[in-house]
C-alpha cells in the first residue's frame, strides 16, 4: 500500500518549545483504506535527535515505522 504524509502539525508548550510532532498518514490499495494521525514524542527520538534537528523526511521515517509497530498482528 502506498501510504503518504497528508498533514504534519507541531505541538508546543507555553514556552513555545516543541512537544509532540502529529503527522497524518493516507493511503488505499484498491479497498483497502489506511488514514492514521500518528504523535512522535520525545520518548519516539533516538540518541542525538531532538525536534530541532529533524528533517521532514526524518519525521516522516519516525510516524511510519511507529504505524508499522502500531498495526503489526501481535500474537
């Protein structure tokens, strides 16, 4: 399924410092419809990363391997 970024949203606090990033996810492969608001925080970022420093497509990385994780079948 092709799944694309629709809306990417950033959160703040008071401080006006960054939260939470919301990206939305859309895809279909014929039928089959996916739309998915997935929220990376702080605990989502690796070593060294933190809002400040993340590119779009890093962003993008992040929501969908945590869609990924999300949706995997647990057994």
């Amino acid at each position: 399924m092709d799944i694309k970024k629709t809306a990417l949203t950033y959160n703040f606090d008071g401080d006006g410092n960054t939260t939470a990033i919301t990206v939305s996810l859309s895809g279909n492969d014929g039928a089959d419809y996916l739309n998915a608001n997935m929220s990376i925080t702080a605990e989502d970022l690796t070593d060294g990363q933190t809002f400040d420093n993340l590119t779009m497509k890093d962003i993008t990385t992040i929501a969908r391997a945590k869609l990924a994780k999300a949706t995997a079948v647990k057994e």
